[in-house]
C-alpha cells in the first residue's frame, strides 16, 4: 500500500479546507430561525436537486458500491427502481402540503393531523434512526485514512466529525445546500476520472466492450433478476415494492431530506429538484456499480490480494494460521496463472465454453478468498483483536491507492470525504432542527428568534458529538451500504405509514394511530431479529413494505374498535 504523496496531501486538504471554509464564510450570522433552518427558502432546483442527491450520496456509496459490485455485479441498482417512482408522489403529495403549512419539519404536520403524541414519537423515531446514521457516515470515511494513515480510528472519527461540525453549526441549513453543490462536482469529476483509469489500465486489445464480456462471462452484467427468491436479497420487486415504500419514507418524511426541499424558493422549485434527483439518481448509481465492475475486470489481468483489508491480513500472518494462509496466497497465484490463458482464448474467440472456463476460475477464487476470510476470523479471535475479514469496503480504496497516480490519489480520497461530510452535514442540520423545532420549542414554550437559533446550534452540536461517538463504538457489517438501509428499513415502513394514515386515511385518528404505531415498531425490530437468527426469510428491504402496511392496518381496526376520537382537518 503506497502513502499519500505531498501532491496528494495537498489536492486532498485544499479540498477540504475549501469547502469547510466556503461554507462558513458565505452563510455565517443568520438571525432568525427560517434563515438557518430553511436556508431563507432562496434555493433554486438545481441546489436542491443536488443537495438532496448529495445528502444520500455518503461516503459508504463510494467506498462500499464499487465493492458490492466487485463481488455481486449489478443487481444491487435494482435497490434504487423505486425511486423515480417515489419522487413522482411525493411531488404531487408530500411538498403541497408541506408548502402550504409553511412546517419547518415533516413532523409538524402530524401535530396539525393527529395530536402531539405522534408528533413526539415520529420524531423519536427519525432521532434514533438517524443519529446511529449519522455515525457510521463518519465511520465510513475514518476506516478509508485509517488504512491510507495508518492513524487509529478514534483519532479520524473526531476530526472528521469536527470538520463537519464547524460549517453546519455555523450556518444552518444554507451552508449545508451550499457546500453540497461543490462537493457534488468534486464527487461527478473524481468518478469519471476514476473509470476512464481504470478502463485505460486494461491490456491495449481488451476494449470496453470485451470487458464487458469478461464481466458478464462471470455474472457481474446480470441487471435485472425478476425472481420471486425471498433468498435474493435484489431483485425487481423487492426494487420496485420494497423500493417504493423505502424512498418514499426516506425522502418524504425524513427530516436529512425534507429539509433540503423546504429551501425552496417555491413549491415548482422544490419539485423541480426532486424529479431532478429522480432522473439522475438510477444512472449514478449504475455508473458507480459500472465502476466496480470494472475493477474487477481490471483484477482480472492484474494480481489481486487475497483479502483487500492490509490490517486483515497483517493480522494473520501473524498469527499460527500463518502458514494456512500463505498456501491460499500461493493457490489464488496459481488460478490467477490459469485465469490467464482462458480469458486470452474467450477474447479472441468469445467460445461460449471459455466463458464458462471464466466463471468456474472465478467462483473458485471467490471461494478462496471465502477460506481467508475464515482464518483471518480464527486469527482475530485467537488475538482477541477486532478486524474485519469482509473486505467489500476495502476493494475500491485498495485500487485507488495502489494503481491511480499521484495527485489522482488526493483527488479521489477528496471525493470520499466529501461526500462523507455533505451526507454527515445534512444528517445534524436535520436532528438539530427536529430537537429544536419538534421536542424543545414545542414542550418548553414560545422563544425568541435569537433563541431558536442559539439552540438549533446548540442541538446540532450536540448530535455531531453523538454521532462521533457513534462512530467510534460502531462495528463494520457485511457491508456499509447495506448496514445504513438495515437500519433506515427498520423504522421508515412504520413512519412512512404514519404519513399515509395522515394523507389518505381521514377517518384514523390520533389515538389509533399513536398505538398501531408503536405496536408496530416492536413487530418490525421482532421480525428483523427472526431473521437475523434465521427463524424466518425476511430480506431487510421488504421490512418498508411490511411496516407499512401493518401500521396501516392496525391504526384502522384499532379506529373501528374506539370510534370515539375527534378527528382533526389540515
């Protein structure tokens, strides 16, 4: 693993400091409430369309997609074809209705529906799930420098933290929109930069379009899977349904997102950014995808490692499975040996059985790379010493450092980071202004506007302090993608239903919905932990659709039950 020449350091922190600086310097000093937690409402739709792509757009997407393609190919984009659909509803339902009540927050809205009980929990509810979001979007960046640093973890979840910290506290809601538009470009640059490399480094006689052969000839091109296999955590339906269900939560009522819309300038601008971010969205994350795919066809004439994490594998070579783990190193040498001579005679004959050739070499590295995995687990054990074996998060970093050339380098780890603190400030200007508007404001009395800002700085801090020390006692999952939508899948399907019972459901009313609600959030944590132990075969997508509609139902039988509530018009 190379270190960071003083190019790259300098390409990497003029970023950075740019932006923390730009952020600062152009939004400090707002003085009252609807400047720093609505921006003013002056954003046009392109900031909106790019500051709500930005706020989904973390550092786990760029570090962890190239991955989840490098081992699974495509599919994963299916994860996302529910979204243009989302956007379309929340357009037509959601903003109008939002404008029209002129709310700081999405839960306000369930005040003026039902009563503030629900207003609380909905809001208790985004906190949690959010907060513990929060933190491994700080995470995730801080395991990138730990392996190009070589610094411990705590040290990096703080200062990356506080870098963040200092532009949102500072100027609310317009920093954050207005950072978030460069660090977009940065991120738009440093991708295209990274593929057109990455393409470029493939031997002289393989085009794009045999590398896609290549690719495809081990499985990775296989977009769509129209199955109904609940074993198949992507498919179609669970894109489309679950899909459907998980954006229109996120997007609709969760606070990190609906705050960058109600900066808008008017209800046109604000629907104008989201069906930006809906036709844009699905393409950036198949080219992100395309990227790790072309990654793995890059490894595919260039050795790879058997484990992509450097301190896995420092871990067990020293420890007694040293010797086990050399005879891997020496056996994925050997198939790699091999590997080449069977792509040679597909590229030059696209022989249908070459490709079959291909795919069997693959699983069998695949497999390989499995048994690593294995001792490194039995050596972190034996050393009682945390490391992580799946290296899906490592795949992306290890390319960038080991084959992009310098300054390139800088330029990539900026992308990183910057989406780590576009998506990171997004998610503390929203649990600042959630505490402050939906907790504090309302529960302790009428303030002044010189108060409701000092506090929704003060919150905000608070949660960025929160968040770091998420960070620090966080754990890496499978995969950090996937580990960020667990826990969003968890409590979106019931709060989404939440807002639908509001919008569509006039006859439900505030008490129902209150105990169907947390009902159904001890169901869902219920059946995802069923799962986990493998009582049940629940992929963690399909828990929107789930909650959703079991919120739904018991809000209304628990309504014809006690149909003696007052039902309140908005």
């Amino acid at each position: 693993m190379q270190t960071l020449s003083w190019i790259d350091w300098t390409v990497l922190c003029a970023t950075l400091i740019a932006i923390v600086t730009y952020g600062t310097l152009q939004t400090r000093g707002s003085k009252n409430v609807k400047d720093y937690l609505r921006g003013g409402n002056t954003s046009k739709w392109w900031t909106i369309g790019l500051s709500v792509m930005a706020t989904q757009a973390s550092a786990i997407t760029f570090l962890s997609t190239p991955g989840q393609a490098f081992n699974d190919g495509m599919g994963f984009v299916q994860f996302y074809f529910g979204l243009p659909i989302a956007m379309v509803v929340i357009c037509m339902v959601f903003i109008p209705l939002y404008h029209r009540l002129k709310v700081y927050t999405a839960y306000e809205f369930l005040e003026k529906r039902f009563d503030l009980k629900t207003r609380t929990l909905a809001a208790i509810l985004f906190l949690i799930q959010r907060g513990l979001a929060a933190g491994i979007t700080i995470f995730a960046p801080a395991i990138i420098l730990s392996v190009v640093l070589g610094w411990d973890l705590l040290t990096l979840n703080i200062i990356i933290g506080f870098l963040v910290i200092i532009y949102t506290v500072s100027g609310g809601t317009r920093a954050v929109n207005v950072t978030q538009k460069h660090q977009m470009v940065v991120i738009f640059i440093g991708m295209l930069v990274a593929f057109f490399l990455i393409v470029d480094k493939l031997p002289q006689d393989i085009t794009f379009s045999k590398a896609l052969d290549i690719a495809g000839a081990s499985g990775k091109m296989e977009v769509l899977d129209f199955s109904f296999d609940l074993n198949n955590r992507y498919t179609f339906w669970s894109g489309i349904i679950g899909g459907t269900f998980l954006m229109l939560s996120y997007f609709g009522t969760d606070q990190s997102q609906v705050q960058r819309y109600l900066s808008g300038k008017s209800v046109k601008e604000m629907q104008l950014g989201l069906i930006f971010n809906g036709i844009l969205k699905v393409p950036m994350q198949f080219f992100i995808l395309l990227v790790g795919v072309m990654v793995f066809v890059f490894y595919q004439f260039n050795e790879a490692p058997v484990n992509f994490n450097p301190t896995a594998t420092e871990v067990v070579l020293n420890s007694e499975y040293a010797e086990q783990y050399k005879a891997l190193q020496e056996e994925q040498h050997q198939i790699f040996n091999d590997k080449q001579k069977i792509i040679a005679a597909y590229t030059n004959s696209e022989n249908p059985e070459a490709a079959n050739y291909i795919a069997a070499a693959n699983l069998a590295n695949e497999e390989l790379r499995q048994e690593a995995r294995d001792l490194i687990d039995k050596a972190s054990d034996s050393q009682e010493i945390k490391v992580e074996s799946n290296d899906k998060d490592y795949v992306f970093i290890h390319f960038i450092l080991n084959n992009l050339p310098r300054g390139l380098i800088g330029l990539l780890l900026a992308v990183i980071l910057s989406a780590a603190m576009s998506s990171t400030a997004s998610e503390l200007n929203a649990l600042g202004s959630t505490t402050t508007i939906d907790l504090y404001i309302r529960n302790t009395g009428e303030k002044t506007e010189e108060q409701k800002v000092k506090a929704s700085r003060w919150f905000t801090f608070l949660w960025g302090i929160i968040a770091i020390g998420v960070a620090c006692v966080a754990n890496l999952a499978e995969n950090l993608i996937q580990l960020v939508n667990i826990i969003g899948s968890i409590f979106y399907g019931n709060v989404l239903g939440i807002f639908l019972l509001a919008f569509f459901f006039k006859f439900v009313k505030g008490n129902a919905v209150f105990i169907a609600a947390l009902i159904t959030q001890v169901l869902i944590i219920a059946l995802f932990l069923l799962n986990e132990f493998e009582y049940i075969n629940l992929p963690f997508l399909w828990l929107n659709f789930v909650g959703c509609t079991i919120v739904i139902m018991i809000a209304c039988l628990i309504q014809f039950i006690t149909p003696n509530n007052k039902t309140r018009h908005v």
